[in-house]
C-alpha cells in the first residue's frame, strides 16, 4: 500500500469521533500487516480410482495380453468398462497392485521354502 493511501486512511480515522486510539492504532496495523492468515478447512477430495489398460497391466505384471484376460475371467482382477465407450475396458489399478503384492508374498515363501 502507498504511504499516501495511509496517510489519508490515518486522517480519516483521526476525524472520525467514534473510534479511539487504540482502536484506529489497531486498524492501521491491520492495513499495514493485512488480515491474520487462517487457512481455510480443505475438504479431502475422494480418490478417482485410476484405470489402467490391458497393456499397461501386462506391463506391470510382466505378463501377456492373453494372461491379462485370462486374470479377468478368473476373478483375480476385476475389469471396469471406461465411460463413454462400447468396448474398451480397463482394470482398476488398486486391484492390479493387490495381485502383485500377492504375486510378491508367494515369490517370497518359496524362496523360503527352498
């Protein structure tokens, strides 16, 4: 803010009767510093589940397209039809992540095992 904005803000508050010392002394801070800063509450926003495509599945899983379908038909991923389309479809990356841990936690015992 300029100084002649305050200049005439302090001259303002001066002339007016009903505001005291201490009070006009307190609005001038509050022009000079600005209002205190309360962080607004942020509301979380729920998760878009994400999809991923049969490709980008096969890639993760280090597997083949046909395996994909194959997991699909099975049960063990679940497949999602996108928005808006007749055909295509994907699968939740949640789920895709959840057979990998899996896929890991199976790898792991039959190190162990042997």
């Amino acid at each position: 803010m300029l100084d002649t904005t305050m200049d005439v803000i302090k001259s303002v508050l001066k002339s007016d009767a009903s505001i005291d010392v201490s009070e006009r002394s307190r609005l001038v801070s509050l022009l000079r510093r600005g209002p205190e800063t309360v962080k607004p509450k942020v509301e979380s926003v729920p998760a878009v589940p994400r999809l991923l495509r049969r490709a980008q599945v096969a890639e993760r899983l280090g597997v083949s397209l046909r395996t994909v379908d194959n997991l699909a038909i099975a049960g063990s991923i679940r497949r999602i039809k996108f928005p808006g389309r007749s055909r295509s479809a994907g699968f939740l990356e949640a789920d895709v992540l959840a057979l990998m841990e899996i896929r890991h936690e199976d790898e792991t015992l039959k190190r162990e095992a042997v």
